[in-house]
C-alpha cells in the first residue's frame, strides 16, 4: 500500500507561521549609517540596516523591499528566504539619508529557525512556522488513522458500518464527521454506493449513486468523513431505544482514527433513517451541531420537545411523500424548540438559473456527476426552502419541498416522492445541506 503524503499549512501551532515587523530605527543627523550585523533565520531571510535606516526581520521567508528614496549608507539588505516575496511597504524618514520601506509581508513557507537580532534598529523576527507534514498509510484496519482515499468496513455494538474517507481529506485539518443512515428495508451499500439498486418490487427500483453524501464529500469545500450504519434487524430498521447508544460508539470509535472537529458532527438518513437522526441527536444534546432529515421525522414532532440545547436543522421532503406530514410536524417542532423568533420566510430557490454545482447529471444514473444546475436539460424542476432564524444559540431551521421523481408512473407517485434523492429538481439535497451546516461555522 502506498503512504499519501498531506500537505498543509495550518492555522495550528505544528502548522502556523509568525511574521512580525521589526522596529524601525531612527537617523541621527548628517551622520554615517554603520553597518547593522544581519539576524538569521534557518530558511527565510533577516533585513537589517544601520542607524538611519528602518528595517524588519520575518521569520517566514520574503525580503523586505526598498521604498522610495534609496537604502540608508551602511544597510545590509535581506537575504530571500523560502516562502514568497515581500510587499513594498511605506517608507520610513531619515534625517540624512534615504527612506527604505517597511518589511513586506510574507507567505507561508518552508521550515523556519528562530531569526537572530539585528543590530543598529533592526528588527527582530519571531519564531519560525514549519509546514504541517503527515504520512499516513492506507489501511482497511478499522484500529489505524484514516487516509485519504480510505474505504472500511467496521463493526460496533453488534452493527456494521461503513467509513469513507474522501480523497481531498486533510490529515493536517481538524475534520468534519457525517453520519448517514438509511431508511426501512434499505441497505447501508445502498445509501452509501447506490448498489445494489434499492428496490420495493420487481420493477420498482432506484438506481442512482445512493444518498449523495459521498458526492459532496468528494467536492471542493468537502472532506468530511462519512459514517454510514447498517441496520442489525432483518427488516433493516432502527430502534428509537437501542439504537442510538450505538451511533455514539461508531462516532467514538472514528474520533479515535482521525482528528474530528468537535463543533462540525451531524446527523442525517432518509425515512426511517430520518426519524433515527433526530433520536439520537434528541437524545445527545450537544454532541450534534445539526441534523438534516429526509423524507420523514418523529410522528407528531415531539422527540425533540424537550432538547436541552438548540440544534439546526434543514429538512427536505415533497408533496406526493406518505411521510409529508411527519416531515413537516417535526420541523415545525424544531423550530418551536429552537425558540425561533422569525419564520417561516422564504430562504433560497434551486432552479435551472441555479449555477452552484448542487445538482445530478442524471439522478437515476449511478455514476451521476455533481454540476450546475443551469447546465442541465429539459430545465430541472423548483426546490423550494423556507428558514426559521434568529433562534436561541445562533441555530437555524430549514424546510425544502423538492419536486418530485414520477420515474414509476402514477400508481408509485407515494414511493417516488418518498425516494428524494431521486427527484425531478436533480437536486443532490447533501450539497444543499452541507453549505446550509458550513454557513453556521
């Protein structure tokens, strides 16, 4: 197995630079400048000048450049360290001499050493920054850290679970943390993969690349880890009871593999999988950040009645669905919960004018692609989302009718509706949701 090398440069301390502007000196009238003794730093450079001139030292690389007006007699330039160039900056007065400008900023660079002192008014730099490097091997063990591009198969409390690791994660970044479960009858290979096709009879199928969460995951702005449960029961169904506890020991087990950012941990599935994201949620105030709901949530809307702790929520669902009802009692619920001061009001409109890349190419095509939705034709149906806001502890609430699938004719019109990630809007509901969780960060 080959190790994938992440590269970052982090906001961290093993990650960070420090670039500091030295003090400048001051001329002394009608006398010569000595010469400054040069600072040094491990890969960057140190400016430094004598008196009459200003200089700066950083400790990231880049060269400070001369304002208007000359260098000082008897400065002694930066040398260019790793890292990128300076800015010009303003230039400082001197009495007898020229002006030289004040130290350029930096980019982040290479390795760093703690920079020396200059000498005659030059400026001292910080401590260096060092590139975040990792090396993590590859592994189907579900004991080892997780690696871009991972795929396992894991067990907790008696269930199986899948973990996918986008191959943009960054083993450098604190990382977001998804869990996706899927409805009654469904197969967890189903909502992850799209395979095998879910079916309810022989010629009732939908052959799409499942949730849409492995999609988003992959995108520019993704690299989420993705948890996806499998059911324990024959009929493939979550307990409102015994279930939950186990979706916290498969979230454990993952922190343990990676860097999870305890702030950006969310919960969502479709139908029976949606009632199971607001048990376990309800049920773990504080651990979730928010849930997104499809096709279905908790008869009557009450779960969630007495959460301790706000939570957002941005639930999709369509008129034809046996479950519309659920779905909006509950989101209803959540926002009454929420204490939501406003709403509902209108939020965002997906249509074929949309040119974020939230929709499918086909979504009953299993190797359906993520484009805009203005490139796709016949032009997509409306989704259309309404927003509670101004709730306690910053939350939002969201609800989206989506138009409908009709693949299956009239007489499934319940099922196709209730089957939302194959819809008449294309829209993959995971990329709407994941910018709706990432707007609250």
């Amino acid at each position: 197995m080959t190790p994938a090398l992440a590269l970052c440069f982090s906001a961290l301390p093993a990650c960070g630079s420090d670039t500091r502007s030295g003090a400048a000196g001051t001329g002394s009238l009608g006398a010569a400048a000595a010469s400054g003794a040069a600072g040094f730093v491990g890969s960057g450079g140190a400016a430094t000048a004598g008196a009459g001139g200003s200089t700066a030292a950083t400790s990231s690389g880049g060269a400070a450049v001369v304002g208007s007006g000359g260098l000082a007699s008897g400065g002694v330039p930066g040398v260019v360290g790793s890292g990128g160039s300076g800015v010009t900056g303003s230039g400082g007065t001197l009495a007898g001499g020229g002006a030289t400008g004040a130290s350029g900023a930096t980019s982040s660079g290479g390795v760093a050493g703690a920079s020396g002192a200059g000498t005659a008014g030059g400026g001292q730099g910080g401590s260096g920054g060092a590139a975040c490097t990792k090396t993590v091997m590859s592994s189907m063990d579900c004991s080892a850290p997780l690696a871009p591009g991972d795929q396992r198969s894991c067990m907790a409390g008696g269930r199986q679970y899948y973990i996918y690791v986008p191959k943009n994660y960054d083993p450098c970044e604190p990382a977001a943390l998804v869990v996706d479960a899927h409805g009654a009858t469904q197969t967890a290979e189903s909502q992850l993969f799209g395979k095998p096709p879910f079916c309810t009879g022989a010629n009732t199928c939908w052959s799409g690349p499942g949730s849409g969460w492995r999609l988003e995951a992959e995108m520019p702005g993704g690299g989420f880890i993705l948890v996806t449960p499998s059911s324990a029961t024959s009929s493939n169904t979550w307990d409102a009871t015994t279930d939950p506890p186990v979706m916290m020991q498969m979230i454990q087990a993952v922190q343990k593999l990676a860097d999870i950012d305890p702030k950006k941990i969310y919960f969502t599935g479709i139908s029976n999988g949606a009632a199971l994201s607001y048990w376990t949620a309800c049920a773990n105030p504080g651990v979730f950040a928010g849930i997104s709901p499809n096709s279905g949530g908790v008869l009557g809307g009450s779960q969630c009645n007495g959460l301790m702790k706000p939570l957002s929520d941005i639930q999709f669902d369509d008129m034809p669905d046996f479950a519309f009802m659920d779905s909006q009692s509950t989101v209803t619920a959540m926002a009454k919960t929420d204490n939501c001061k406003e709403g509902p009001k209108d939020w965002k409109t997906i249509d074929s004018t949309t040119t974020d890349l939230v929709c499918r190419t086909n979504p009953d095509d299993n190797a359906a692609m993520l484009v805009p939705c203005n490139t796709i034709t016949p032009p997509i149906q409306p989704t259309k989302c309404q927003i509670w806001d101004q709730c306690d502890g910053g939350t939002q609430v969201v609800f989206c009718q989506v138009a409908p699938g009709t693949m299956h004719g009239a007489a499934n019109a319940a099922l196709d509706g209730h089957i939302i990630y194959e819809n008449a809007s294309n829209l993959n509901t995971p990329s709407v949701a994941w910018r709706f969780f990432k707007s609250l960060w």
